[in-house]
C-alpha cells in the first residue's frame, strides 16, 4: 500500500513474560498498573479472568499458581498510570554522526515499544535495530562513517485513574479523613456563613472563691481567632453572695481584651444591694470585634461599690464562655 509522506508505525503494548514454577504464585511486574482490568494476563496461552488474580502497586499475585513452563505467563499493559512518569515532554529526539562500523547508540531513557530509529533519513524496521534496555539502541547492521542516525523516543503516560472534568465529579470517597482542616476551611472563608459558630472554648473560676479586695481580677480566658472578620460573643454568669456590709452595697463588673478595658460597670446581679447573707445571680453578654487572628485574652475584673470594699463577697460559680461568630 503507498503513502504519501512518511509510512505510518505502530508500537505493540508494554508486555511482561514470567516463568511458571508450579508453585509461585507472587510476580514483580515492570510498572504498577492501575487495576486488574488495566492489564490481560494470559497463562500458557490461554486468558484469565480477572478474579484469578489481582494487582498491588508492581505485585501481581495470582489465586493459584501457574503450570511450570518458559515464559508461559504473559501480562501485556493497556495503559500505564501517569504516577511517576515524566512529563516534561511526550517526544524526545536524539541525533548521532556514526562512526565506521558502529553499532551501539546511547539514547536518553525510552520505554522499550515507544522509540524510532532512522539511519539517513529513513526509518529502520523493528528487525534492523534492538531497542529495549531502555538506554541504548543497537544497528543489526553497521553503521558508515557519516551515517545520521536519529532516534525519536516517546514517553507513555496513562489517564486510567484522572478525575473528570464534569460537576459532581469528585466526591468524598477521593478525600482522606483529616486532609481538610478546620484552619484551611476557615481561611477560604466558605465554609462557615454568617453567624455560624466557629469555634466555642469556656472557663470556669473555682467554687466557693472568697475575697474582699475593691477590685478583683475574677478570670483569664486566651481565646485565638480564625478570621480578622469575625466576632467573639462573650457570655459571663455568676452567682456571688454579700458576707457583711450595709445594704445597698454592690459590685459590678468589666470586661477587658488585651488589659484594656472594652465594657466597664458591664452590670450588677439581683440581690447585690439586698441584706447581708443574700445571693445575686448575674448574666452578661457582649460582642466583641477584635479584628484579630492573634492569640489574644479575655478578662474579668470585679470592682466593689465604696461600701462595698473590705467586706467578705463569696463568687459560688463564675463563668466566662467565649464564641467565635463567623461575620
């Protein structure tokens, strides 16, 4: 049959041959394929199914060993995964001025099956040349001195395991437990609509906590944001009780970022300014907007009223809880 330009080449599939033993049943293979269905194995000629052996990385591991025979075990490739395979270009060029009588070429790395060799411009059939170590090429016939000899390499890459291009292509089944983490999503800013709740950490101040100081650091609590843009919610809760002192006596309470205060007198709780021995039980909130993703902290400062100072106040629970608000 003609052509007009140059004949077109074929190159037969990457195929691997072992010999039987009649008792192995574990074979290294020269690339991994992607799975079982990737490659035909074949035994003494005749093919196999499938679900008689299967693939792990290079390990092909049959159920039960082949016969004994020479190169009677035959897997031919119908792709290779892309996985540890260059890249950088799918056709590499090499050229050579022979010598008198040379045979043997150097050639950069090639798969064997994948190269042509042409010797003056014409290409050499696969019975003039041998070319499967993988680095050299070797002439059936000697070369002249001046003979070009060009060999055209290929590499072979494989798009078995490629997620498609497609909505709803990738789902969780491709993502490992633990590979996105909380800190990531949160830098996208996607994961996490307004006045969600990003994170919540919470501190309590020990029972039965007594003091007489006029003013009184209650509680520390360090508190991290994950955005600049975020708000932190501060809730705080207490029940305190008066030991002594006149009526009308009372504390109230601020609330500081950083030593400085942000809410000062935040309020008083019921019962304060009632006789000596009654509890007053408090609840306060506010929004914070630290524009911050600096650690930072948080503290309680008690101050007592002028009649207040000097006498017994017992705290029976005292809470701050801090809540990242995503804005």
């Amino acid at each position: 049959m003609s052509y007009i330009g140059a004949q077109p080449t074929t190159a037969a599939f990457i195929t691997d041959q072992f010999n039987g033993t009649g008792s192995q049943t574990a074979f290294t293979l020269s690339v991994a394929p992607a799975t079982t269905s990737s490659i035909l194995v074949s035994v003494s000629g005749v093919l196999q199914d499938p679900t008689t052996y299967a693939v792990s990385g290079t390990t092909l591991t049959f159920s039960a060993a082949p016969p004994s025979g020479t190169g009677n075990i035959s897997v031919r490739f119908l792709g290779i995964p892309a996985s540890g395979v260059a890249t950088t270009a799918y056709r590499t060029v090499t050229e050579f001025t022979a010598t008198a009588g040379q045979t043997s070429f150097s050639v950069p790395s090639y798969t064997a099956g994948y190269i042509n060799v042409y010797r003056n411009g014409a290409l050499l059939g696969t019975s003039d040349y041998t070319a499967t170590s993988g680095t050299t090429v070797v002439l059936a016939n000697p070369a002249s001195s001046g003979d070009l000899v060009v060999t055209e390499s290929f590499f072979v890459s494989s798009v078995l395991n490629a997620i498609p291009a497609v909505a709803n292509a990738v789902t969780t089944s491709y993502i490992n437990n633990g590979a996105i983490t909380a800190a990531k999503m949160a830098a996208s800013g996607a994961w996490a609509p307004a006045g969600t709740v990003v994170q919540v950490v919470s501190q309590q101040a020990p029972a039965n906590y007594t003091s007489t100081s006029s003013a009184l650091t209650l509680l520390t609590q360090s508190f991290t944001p994950t955005s600049a843009s975020n708000k932190v919610l501060a809730l705080m809760s207490y029940t305190v009780e008066r030991n002594g002192g006149n009526s009308g006596n009372y504390i109230l309470v601020s609330l500081l970022r950083n030593g400085s205060t942000i809410v000062s007198n935040w309020g008083n709780a019921t019962g304060y300014q009632e006789a000596s021995g009654t509890r007053g039980i408090a609840t306060h909130t506010y929004l914070d907007s630290p524009a911050t993703t600096s650690a930072i902290s948080y503290t309680i400062v008690g101050d007592f009223s002028a009649g207040g100072a000097g006498v017994p106040w017992q705290f029976y629970t005292f809470q701050l809880t801090l809540m990242e608000i995503a804005a």
